[in-house]
C-alpha cells in the first residue's frame, strides 16, 4: 500500500488522487503497525511521506477553490441593488 500510496500523492494530478494517495497511506500504515512479527514490513516512512504529501497538496486544492470561489462571488455575485 505504501508503494501505491507515495507516488500518487507525488502525482498530484487531481483531488480524486490525493484522497486516493492519503487513503493508501493510512491503510499502509495500519498494516505495518499489525503486521506479525513487529518489524517485518518496511514502508512507514514511505507511507509517511504520501500521507504527508496528499494532506499538503488536498489542502492547497482547498484554499485554491476557496480563493476562486471567492472571486467569482465578489464579481458575479456581489452586484448593487436599488
């Protein structure tokens, strides 16, 4: 998961991959934590780096939507009324 999780966060092509990239990386993560015996999966730092990464790059997603919805509202939206 941490393989699949990492690179589609670096990807950053859409929102839909982000929330993939992030998803992945909790999933991975969970599986290093249980697996049996403690240690025997690597991957937490990569996993790390993609849930890092898709929260960063969603966010900026976020705050860009914000920004242009603002816009759009205070051109279109904002008319004076008599």
């Amino acid at each position: 998961m941490a393989i699949v999780g990492a690179p589609t966060s670096f990807i950053g092509i859409g929102w839909l991959l982000e929330i993939l990239a992030i998803i992945f990386g909790h999933l991975a993560r969970k599986n290093i934590r249980i697996a049996q015996p403690p240690g025997s999966l690597g991957g937490d730092g990569l996993a790390l780096a993609g849930l890092i990464i898709g929260y960063i790059v969603l966010g900026l997603y976020v705050f860009i939507l914000l920004i242009f919805g603002s816009l759009i509202m205070a051109i279109f939206g904002g008319g004076r009324h008599i």
